[in-house]
C-alpha cells in the first residue's frame, strides 16, 4: 500500500471471545505495571515500570495486537535511565480513541 493510497480501517478483528480474553490478559500481565499515559494526535503513549517483566509483557501485548489492529503502528521505547517503559500507538483518525477507551480506560479502572 502507498503511502498515497487509502487509509485502512480503524477497527478491531477480534470477536466478542478473543476481546474477553485479551481484557484478562491485560488485567493480568499489564495492569500492575502501568503507570499512566499522554494522549497524542495521533494516539497514545502508553508507561509502564521499567522493570525486564514490563518490558516482556509491552511486548507480548504488542505482538498479539499486530494480528488484529492492522492499522496501527507499534512503538516500544526504553531510554536512559531505564526507570519506565512506554508504548507509543499510532494511526489514522480513531487510532487515540480507539485506543484510549479500550485499552487505557480498562488500565485506568483496573489500576485505581
């Protein structure tokens, strides 16, 4: 696809089940580790301790949503000195809300 060429669709392919799932997968691998996050235009970032099990669990949420947001692109950063690590997700219009109230909101609820 060019960089000219139509935007994909925001939008989740997941069914109802593997939403379930990945909401407990959330709660359990990254809801202890959460730390906050900054709205972008064009997305979110997303901070977590900068601890190895952080890092490991970003990572894993990362891969599982390249299958089923296609739209988004994934950043993870670890700079110096190592105290957070961050997710940047970004994307077409919708990437931030998406986003925001679907994975930050449950973070949030979960994590108060």
């Amino acid at each position: 696809m060019s960089r000219n060429g139509p935007e994909p669709e925001v939008a989740c392919t997941l069914t109802e089940e593997e939403r379930s799932e990945r909401s407990e997968a959330v709660q359990r691998l990254l809801v202890s580790q959460y730390v906050g996050y900054e709205e972008r235009e064009d997305g979110v970032s997303v901070r977590f301790d900068g601890t190895d099990e952080s890092l490991r669990a970003v990572a894993r949420f990362t891969a599982d949503e390249l299958r089923c947001c296609s739209f988004a692109e994934f950043n993870i950063t670890v700079s110096p000195p190592y105290e957070e690590t961050v997710l940047t997700v970004t994307g077409p219009e919708g990437t931030r809300r998406m986003f925001r109230d679907e994975f930050v909101e449950r973070l949030e609820d979960e994590a108060a």
